[in-house]
C-alpha cells in the first residue's frame, strides 16, 4: 500500500494499529500519550500496570480498547541530548519494532506520530527523515502494508511531504 501522510488527530483514525509515542512507564502522560490514554479508556491503563514499563526503542502492544485501531503499538523514544548519546538509532528502533510489531500482528495499516519531537526535542526535520526511511525499507519487503504519518497541524504536515518527496522524488496525493 505504501505511505500516506495526513494532518490530524491519531486517535480519530480508522486504521489497525496507532503507535503511541509513549514514556517508559507506559502509564500515560502528555502529548500523543496523554491523547491515547484519553481516548481509549481506563482499560488501556489498566493493561499497561501489567506489562511494567518499556525500555527507550522498544515496543508493547495492547489493545485499542475505545480506539477506532484494535491495537495500540507503545514505543518509548529518545530525549533528544545533542545528538551524541545515540538518538538517531534509538529513534530508527521505535519504527523499526512498530513495524515489526504491525507484521507479526498481521495488520494491513499502521499510523505514526512524530515520535520524539514534542517534549523529548528530538529536532523535526531529523526525525522525520528517520521516520520515512525506515518506512520505505520496510515497505520493500512488506508492500502490502499502509503507513500512515499523522502530522500535528499544518507545518509539520508540509514537512513531512516535502522530506518524503526529497527522498523519493515523488509527490504524494
């Protein structure tokens, strides 16, 4: 299917999974966490204090409860510290294990937001150029899947289709 970007709200979207860009606790907080926390219900909550936390990098998934996604795929980015303490890797980890995550769920659809970007300050334009690559080196074995970019107001949204069609040399829709 391949990847589509969209301005809007990621708890709203009718997909299989959301990537919630979440804190090690998994316990909710701010941001895209707070959102999806919001927006699912207690229950999420309540399945999250089973699972006990997630490292930088790595994935859990739960259910999406009161979600439109059935599933809910928790990946704990890096805080942004300069760019010496391995965050460009740590970053490429959280999409490339959603991914994973979405492949052995045998999903067809999967949306991101821009992991790191908010209170973590991994800088945008860095992140999202991560974010794309790892998307297409995925999409080169796994085609069938659509992935979904969901971009928070209307600068990030052109940036995101300006650094896709960088690396690609196409425009989307």
């Amino acid at each position: 299917m391949g990847i589509k970007i969209v301005e809007g709200d990621i708890t709203k979207l009718q997909v299989d999974a959301i990537v919630n860009a979440a804190n090690p606790t998994l316990l909710g907080g701010g941001g895209v966490d707070g959102a999806i926390h919001r927006a699912a219900g207690p229950e999420l909550l309540e399945e999250c204090k089973q699972i006990g936390g997630c490292p930088t990098g790595e994935v859990r998934v739960t259910k999406g409860y009161k979600l439109p996604a059935k599933w809910v795929i928790h990946t704990v980015g890096p805080v942004w510290k300069g760019g010496g303490h391995n965050e460009d890797q740590l970053l490429r980890s959280c999409y490339r294990e959603s991914l994973k995550a979405a492949q052995k769920l045998g999903i067809g659809s999967i949306a991101f937001p821009s992991i790191s970007t908010g209170a973590y300050g991994f800088p945008f334009e860095r992140a999202c150029r991560i974010a794309i690559s790892e998307a297409l080196e995925f999409l080169k074995s796994q085609p069938e899947l659509e992935v979904v970019f969901v971009c928070f107001g209307k600068d990030a949204y052109e940036t995101y289709k300006r650094i896709y069609q960088e690396m690609t040399g196409k425009e989307l829709e």
